[in-house]
C-alpha cells in the first residue's frame, strides 16, 4: 500500500500565511511608529549637537554666534551664524551693534530634518507644562550666545524664563523639546501624553 509523500496540505499553508498576516498587521503600524519616533528624536539631538557647537564656537573665537530656526518652508531647517561681536562698521557695513549678523555670517550650511517633521514654537503641553527650567513663554527660533557661551536674547541681556525652548514635532503627533537653560545647559525632553509631563532623553 503506497503512503502518500511528506509535506503540508493546502489548508495548513492556509493557517500559517493567516497567522503572519495577523501578526504583521499588529506589528507594522507599531514598527512605523517606532521609526518615526526614531527620526523625531534624531532630529531633537541634531538640534542639541549644533547648538553646543553654536555654543563652543561663540566662546573659542570671541565672537557672539546665533542659530537660526527656519519654521517656515518644508523640510524645515536650521543654520549656525557668526555675529559682529566687536567688529567695525568700516570693515563691514551690517556691523552696527555687536548681536547683527555679519555679511558673509553662516558658519555651517544649512541642514534640514527629516520630512514629516516640524519645529513649532507651539508648546504641545499647554500653557503650564514647560520642559527642564523653562517657566513659560520662552519659546524661541533664533538662539543667541554671548562671547562666554551663555544664551541671551538679540541685544546680549540675560534670558528670562529659564531659558528658550524649541519643539520639534512628528505627523503621528511625537514631541520632542530642546532646551537652553540660562546657565547655558543644553538638553532635549520627550513630551508623555499620557502623563502630561516632561522626560529628559
């Protein structure tokens, strides 16, 4: 009597493509979501890193530096520029007090984040949960260093509120701050809407 050959039925084969495509459908989305979590935090620290850069070059040439945060035009970006400091108005014309930008002032080209991500000056928690020292209302898209690598506002005086904050945010609704805290301190957070607080990253 002859035994039928080894292997797997059709209804098996069935059963088991069912049961992948049921796991994938769970999983894809949250892969996709932890992806573009990844970009969104990416983008945060891109953000950190050049700012200490903007920080460090401000203090090691003598020269107040800014970052400036374009929220306008997609993908959104940002650039590191020199400012005039103590040089004359006879060397260059835009130099009439020392926090304008010099004529040729970027430093660093400009560099973009990730599409589908967004700065915003719009703090997603309301208006009583600030990340890190901020105490409100500090939100800001250029960020200024004075020659000793301290944040201060476009006339050299000492911020208030704790220090300036820029958000960056994702389509799937992921908030990141980056944070300059009035020592100079530069730290990104992660907003939790579960909790409706802050948690440093």
């Amino acid at each position: 009597m002859r035994q039928d050959a080894p292997g797997f039925s059709m209804l098996e084969l069935l059963v088991v493509v069912l049961v992948m495509a049921i796991v994938a459908a769970m999983a894809i989305p949250q892969a996709l979501t932890a992806v573009k979590g990844y970009r969104l935090h990416s983008d945060a620290a891109a953000v950190a890193a050049q700012l200490n850069v903007t920080r460090f070059r401000a203090t090691s040439q003598n020269t107040p530096y800014r970052l400036n945060i374009d929220t306008s035009t997609a993908p959104h970006s940002f650039t590191m520029e020199r400012l005039c400091g103590a040089t004359p108005v006879g060397t260059d014309s835009n130099c009439t007090s020392a926090y304008q930008p010099r004529t040729n002032g970027i430093e660093a080209g400009m560099q973009t984040i990730s599409v589908g991500d967004s700065f915003t000056t719009t703090n997603p928690g309301g208006t009583t949960a600030y990340p890190g020292t901020i105490t409100g209302g500090s939100a800001s898209t250029v960020f200024y260093f004075n020659t000793r690598g301290m944040p201060v506002n476009n006339s050299g005086n000492p911020l208030s509120n704790g220090g300036a904050v820029i958000y960056v945010t994702s389509r799937v609704n992921l908030t990141d701050a980056v944070v300059v805290s009035v020592g100079g301190r530069i730290a990104t957070y992660q907003w939790n809407p579960s909790t409706s607080t802050w948690a440093a990253r």
